[in-house]
C-alpha cells in the first residue's frame, strides 16, 4: 500500500515515511501501470528504505558528540549560557559547535541545522557560483533547501536547489554535485553528453556518487528530518 501524489513534477519519486509507509509523488499524465512498475523496479531500494526508518535511533546530539562539516568531524560543546554557535578555527579539525547548555533535543536538532544552513549558503552558493564561471552554464536561481532524499535538483526552469545536508561532505563530493546539477542547464537528462560534460570537470565523479551514497545511508540512520 501507498499514498500517491499527483502534481505537475515531471519526474516519480519515492519516500519511505516516518511511520513506515510509501509516499509516490507522480507527473499527472503518468499512468498506474507505469507507476505500479516503477514501485516494483525500486522494491529493493523501498525494502532497505523501510528497514532503516524502522530501525533508525531518535535524534541524539549532546555534550561531547560529534558532527561533520566539510566531511570533517566537528566536537559539539555544551556551553553555560551559550548559544548555537560554529567557532572556525584556522583548521576546520580544531572547530567546535557550542549549544546552550541543558537545552532539549528538539532545539538542540533546529539550532544545529540552522548552523548547516548557514555554512551551506555561504560554502555551497560560493562554489555553485563559481563552477557556474567556469562551466559558462546560467541557472535562474539556486537556493538552499530541506531535501532530504536528493542532494540537488535542477528544474525545467533552471533553478536549481541544494540540500543543506551537501555541507557535511567534503569538497570534492560537494563540487560533483554542484557539476552535476550546472550539466542540467544544457541537458535535462542522463545522456552521455550530459555525462561527459559531468566528466570534463569531475573525472572521479563515479567516485564522489558512492562517497554521497555512504553518507546519505549514514544520515538516514540519524534521523536528521526537519
């Protein structure tokens, strides 16, 4: 069983929920059948999917934890009356995140996305801007957004959109991504033009995709919805 969405989105998309069950979203001129084979195409993927939500730990981020940044491990720090806060050192190894200190989970997890958030405005728009100079390829917009099952999208109107989750890559996993979604402004498809212009400014992006896919399996498991 599954709910299913209709809109003017061009492409299906597929999203195993909290509670464990399936969200379709699907163009309106898509028909069941097609709909019922593309379900049946992702059965893996939905049956891993589900496993992860169901066995994935409530958000816990405390004194002392870790989170990453820019594929670095950053320490969080509970601060006396403190607040949220990235402190950058000149090594982004020697950084910390401070929290006030006795705050509850739930502000903790909203305060720390608001700091992802800024880092992915100030880092990943830098970055898109200046791949989008190199590569001479023009998005109408490109903004910072909540996706939480795709690291970037580029629509028919060349806006394109990043998750603010892309800030806990590294950079080279960052500027794939960044690529990728610029190549859509010239081809709106996988095609191996599309794919060799991938690969004229990301020869390793085959390996920068399962550094992203390890990463997003991680992210998954720690229950980062917002």
């Amino acid at each position: 069983m599954y709910t299913l969405i209709r809109s003017s989105r061009k492409t299906i998309a597929l999203k195993v929920l909290k509670d464990g069950t399936l969200q379709v979203k699907a163009p309106k001129q898509v028909s069941q059948s097609e709909i019922e084979r593309f379900i049946e195409e992702k059965s893996d993927w939905i049956a891993k999917r589900t496993a992860q939500v169901k066995s994935a730990e409530d958000f816990e981020i405390s004194d002392g934890s870790w989170i990453r940044v820019l594929g670095v491990d950053i320490p969080v720090l509970a601060v006396p009356d403190g607040r949220f806060e990235f402190k950058r050192a000149v090594k982004l190894d020697h950084s910390v995140i401070t929290i006030p200190a006795g705050a509850d989970l739930k502000t903790v997890k909203r305060g720390i996305v608001d700091i992802y958030r800024k880092l992915a405005e100030d880092i990943i728009l830098q970055r898109a801007a200046w791949y989008e100079a190199v590569m001479d390829l023009h998005p109408s917009k490109v903004r910072i957004n909540n996706a939480a099952s795709r690291w970037g999208s580029c629509s028919s109107k060349k806006s394109i959109n990043f998750s603010w989750r892309l800030v806990m890559a590294d950079g080279k996993a960052i500027d794939s991504v960044v690529i990728h979604e610029l190549a859509h402004i010239k081809y709106m498809n996988h095609s191996k033009a599309f794919w060799n212009l991938v690969e004229q400014y990301c020869p390793d992006y085959k390996t920068q995709r399962k550094k992203l896919n390890r990463l997003s399996e991680k992210l998954m498991a720690e229950n980062w919805d917002v």
